[in-house]
C-alpha cells in the first residue's frame, strides 16, 4: 500500500496518522511571506525539465540543447549535496544549496534533505526560508509545521513560533512531541520555571525520555523542589 511504500521510517498508528496528514492537511501560512531573495535565484531541476521537454516537442534543438546542459549542471549539485550531507559535511552542501532556485521542485524529500543540510551548517535563516517556501505549498503535513516552529524559535520570532505551535497541536493533537515543542517554546521566552516543570511533568506522564528527565531534575533543582 502507499504507507509502505512511501512512509517506510514510521510504524502503525503514527504511519496512518502521516498518511492523513499528507493527505488532508490544506494549511494555510497567515501572513508568512516567501523571502524575496528566494525569486532571485536560477531555474530549479523540475522547471528546466519541463522547458527542455517542451522545447524538444517545439523542435527548437538550440534552445533544447541550452537546457539539456542546465539541468545537467543542476542535477550535477542536487548529487553533490547528497553526497556533502552524507559525509556531514553541512557548510559545504549548504553553500551549494543556497546557490539554487527550490520554488518549483515538488519533491518534498529533497527540500526536507535542504532544510536539514542549512540547519546543521548553522544557515538558520536560510533553512526557515526554505522551509516556508514548503509550507507554502502545503507540502510536508506536520513534521514540517514542526520543524519550522524550531527554526522560528532559534530565530527568536516568536509570535511565529507560536501561531505555528497552534497549529502543530491542532494537527497532531495526541502526538506527545507537541510537549517539547512547547517545551522549547517556552524555554527560548524565558518563561518561569514552574511553567517549564508543568510542561515536562506533562510530557513525563506520557513518555520516558532520559534527556527530558534530566532537565526536569535540573528544573526542579533550580526550583529548590
């Protein structure tokens, strides 16, 4: 079925909960605006291929030809990229990455993969660009709503961060996740300290988690509790 072929690092329920989200999530940005730097850059893979096709059927081979090569060149970097993430080597993707034009691709996987290549090479801005570009396009469901929550937060823009928290609760209301992403919320606005331990006492009830355990003993330390 669609959920194993597609959906192949996730497990009943959470794959059915994706398939769902994948398919009837019709989010909407409130506002979010797509960076204008973003227009600037050259033609992505998706809309070359499409032109050089045209092109050929048009039977003009000089322009055909001129795009043949630029899809090449295009997909030449989408391989480098891959290959510079999978030696982790982030700076060096992401410099590629930022260099393209991601507008009109309509493979989710890849913009995950640039997304991910931009945050760990410390391009934040450049991720939650990306990412909205995504968004957007209603592409991604709820881990993309996620994931740009975490970037709006480590952004400080935190009205963002939660209008997006909102919504990752109403989509994915049973997923214990929405806890840490409140968690990191609320930390990131220096919210009180009692505030946090309610979050992760919350969090705590529903799932053991060895890294939020030892934050709540630190919390309640801090807390003299």
């Amino acid at each position: 079925n669609y959920s194993s072929r597609y959906i192949n690092d996730r497990f009943l329920p959470d794959k059915a909960i994706d398939v769902v989200d994948e398919a009837c999530s019709k989010v909407s940005l409130r506002g979010f605006k797509v960076p204008e730097n973003v227009y600037k850059l050259e033609k992505t893979q998706t809309e070359l291929a499409k032109e050089l096709e045209d092109a050929i059927k048009s039977g003009n081979m000089t322009e055909a030809s001129m795009l043949h090569k630029e899809l090449n060149e295009a997909e030449e970097k989408l391989e480098q990229i891959k290959k510079l993430a999978a030696r982790k080597d982030y700076k060096a993707a992401a410099a590629i990455a930022n260099s393209m034009d991601w507008r009109k691709m309509k493979d989710w996987a890849t913009l995950a993969t640039i997304i991910n290549v931009q945050e760990a090479a410390g391009y934040i801005e450049e991720a939650r660009d990306t990412a909205i570009l995504a968004y957007n396009r209603n592409q991604g469901g709820r881990r993309l709503v996620y994931k740009l929550t975490e970037l709006f937060i480590r952004l400080g823009q935190f009205e963002d961060a939660e209008d997006l928290y909102e919504e990752y609760v109403h989509m994915a209301s049973h997923d214990v996740n929405r806890f840490i992403l409140e968690y990191k919320l609320r930390k990131a606005e220096n919210a009180p300290v009692d505030t946090l331990i309610e979050i992760l006492e919350e969090y705590k009830s529903q799932e053991i988690d060895e890294k939020y355990m030892y934050e709540l003993a630190q919390l309640y330390s801090y807390a003299g509790m």
